[in-house]
C-alpha cells in the first residue's frame, strides 16, 4: 500500500496530496479536529498529530501500548469540551488477552492513558467490544460497537462506560452480536445505523431506541421468502438535526434528527455492477460532513470520492485516487 494518509486540497480541482507515508501501511482514522489540529491513525495502532490541518504530522504514540502489551488498531477520534482526545480502537477481548479499546489523552496527545477494562457492564460477546465510531452528544459520550452491544455511553468524560444499547436488536440469526457501524448526533436525537434493520434512534440518551426508517424503503430481503432488508453502513449528524444516513447504497437526508428521510444524489452516487457492468446501481458507501460540505465514497473497488453542498442537492466528483486500489479502499473506509 502506497498511501497511509491523504487529504483533499483546493489545488488540482480538488485533488488528493498524500502528507503521511510510513512503510507502505495504511491510515485508518482521522477526527477530534479543533482550529488547525487533527489526529489521525495507522492500521498497526501508531497516533500522528498534525497542527497545520494536516500538512505536516507527528507521531505521538507515549503510553498507547496496553495492559497487554498489544497496539489495538485505532478506529475513531473525538474531542470532549476539555480538550481531552479519546482515540477508539477496534477487536478488544479481555479473555483473550486483548487489552482496553480505549485511550484518552489530556495533553493533546503528548501522552496516552489505558481506559481499564472491564467496563461497567459485561458485553454479551465474548470476543469483546469492536469500536466503530466515537461522538459527544448532550454532554455525553458514546461509542458504536461492532461486536457486543451496540452502543456504549460515558457520562464521566471517557473514564468508565456502560450499554446504551439494550434495546437495540442484534445481528441476524444470532443473539450474543449486535453489529452498529457509527453512532452520530443529530439535534435532539442520538443515531445509530446497523446492516439489516438500518437506522435507529434515540431522545433520551441511549435508554430507548425506536427504528427510525420513514422515507428509507429498503430492498425485496428474498424473492421467495418475502419481507425487505435495510443494509446501513453509515450515519452522521448536524447540532441543527439535519443528518445523512447510507442504505442500501444510497443516501439519505433527514432535517428532522432522523425522524424522517428523504434521498438525495440519486442518479448520481452509482457506479456499474462489478459483474454486470451495463448495469448502473447505487453505491454510496459511508458519508461525512466537514464544514458546509457533504462527503460520500462508492463501494467500488477503486472508490470513487464525490463533494457535495452542505444539504446535498448538488454534487461534484473528485479525481480518484492514484495507484493501488485497497490503499483508495481504506481511505474511503476511513470517512
């Protein structure tokens, strides 16, 4: 891999500068940014701050080993009104040996503490808690959980944690999985998105959660056994309530904290069927908002990146990434 961390620049019609490279290994998040500081991650587990918005890096890994000797592989950045930074990580199983998923850091990253576990409730799973997204919403914190509940909520700024996802269903076909792939704020509303129900939401704090799907129609589940599916793999959110959400490859809005949706970029985010290339099919893949600009990458092999106005209703492609496709993969998997 040839690409460890990239960022759009405002040169090249908005092209691709590559600012971090350290042995061919790749980026695998980036976030809690403030003014001019960003923190981004490396697939062995490595942390790098950049306080030019991300032209230069430096590496910042004091204290990231864990109580098991092991550098988890970093996930999700947020930034708490302290200043403090908390970096999640992904696969952690205390009975196998695997250490906290979680850092947290009060000296923006100069050194990094272990958030012990267990935490205060035991997860269902016993391959552990997987992070998949970190976010501060009404004074709290939660993360997304790919392997146990769900979601997770500190009201202690990161030091302990417990389940905000007992309601929230679990994986098909199994009971001891709930797989939820980011959790975002949207006004009022707390968000969460899984692979077969779609989004889901809740208005006090994690403790109920109502499938929040109007306007979403899903896809035909089995042509024989009948019923649909809502395939979510992404779902951010605005402080104003407005939010995007993926299903089913494509996006959708909602100016209500989810309560509602509406697609937009249809027509637009698609690319041909791998197998069948005459067919075009939507392809959104996961979306992020920086600033007054919407953000998307496709599904496609070698992702395809496009920009879009702050509610959506106009988009622009962005040149691909050059050279090796899982490199462009990651980036894209990074948003």
């Amino acid at each position: 891999m040839a690409l460890s961390i990239a960022i759009a620049t405002q040169v090249a019609a908005q092209g691709w500068q590559r600012v971090v490279q350290l042995n061919d290994v790749a980026g695998s998040a980036i976030g809690a940014g403030s003014g001019d500081t960003l923190y981004a991650a490396l697939v062995p587990g490595q942390v790098f701050r950049s306080t030019d918005n991300g032209l230069t890096w430096t590496a910042i890994n004091n204290g990231l080993v864990d109580n098991s000797g092991r550098m988890l592989l970093p996930k999700a950045f947020v930034l708490t009104p302290t200043g403090r930074v908390l970096r999640g990580g992904d696969n952690a199983s205390w009975n196998n040996r695997v250490g906290s998923p979680l850092f947290f850091s009060d000296n923006q990253g100069d050194s990094w503490t272990e958030v012990p576990l267990p935490f205060g409730s035991t997860p269902r799973n016993p391959a552990g808690i997987g992070i998949s997204d970190l976010v501060l919403h009404q004074g709290a914190l939660y993360f997304s959980d790919l392997l146990s509940e769900g979601v997770w909520k500190s009201t202690d700024n990161g030091l302990t944690w417990n389940v905000a996802g007992a309601q929230l269903p679990t994986a098909r076909f199994v009971t001891n999985t709930k797989v939820y792939y980011a959790v975002a704020s949207a006004g009022e509303a707390l968000l969460t998105i899984q692979p077969y129900r779609g989004v889901f939401r809740s208005t006090d704090g994690g403790t109920n959660w109502t499938e929040s799907i109007n306007g979403i129609p899903g896809v035909v589940d089995s042509p024989i056994v009948g019923g649909r599916t809502w395939n979510g793999t992404d779902v951010t959110g605005l402080p104003d309530g407005t939010a995007f959400a993926v299903s089913d490859g494509r996006l959708y809005r909602s100016r209500n904290g989810g309560a509602s949706w509406t697609e937009v970029g249809s027509g637009i985010l698609q690319s041909p069927n791998p197998f069948v290339p005459s067919v075009v099919q939507p392809s959104a893949r996961k979306v992020e908002v920086l600033g007054d600009r919407v953000f998307v990458t496709t599904t496609d092999t070698n992702p395809r990146f496009f920009e879009g106005t702050a509610l959506g209703d106009s988009w622009t492609e962005l040149p691909r990434i050059e050279g090796n496709n899982t490199t462009a993969s990651i980036l894209a998997q990074s948003f």
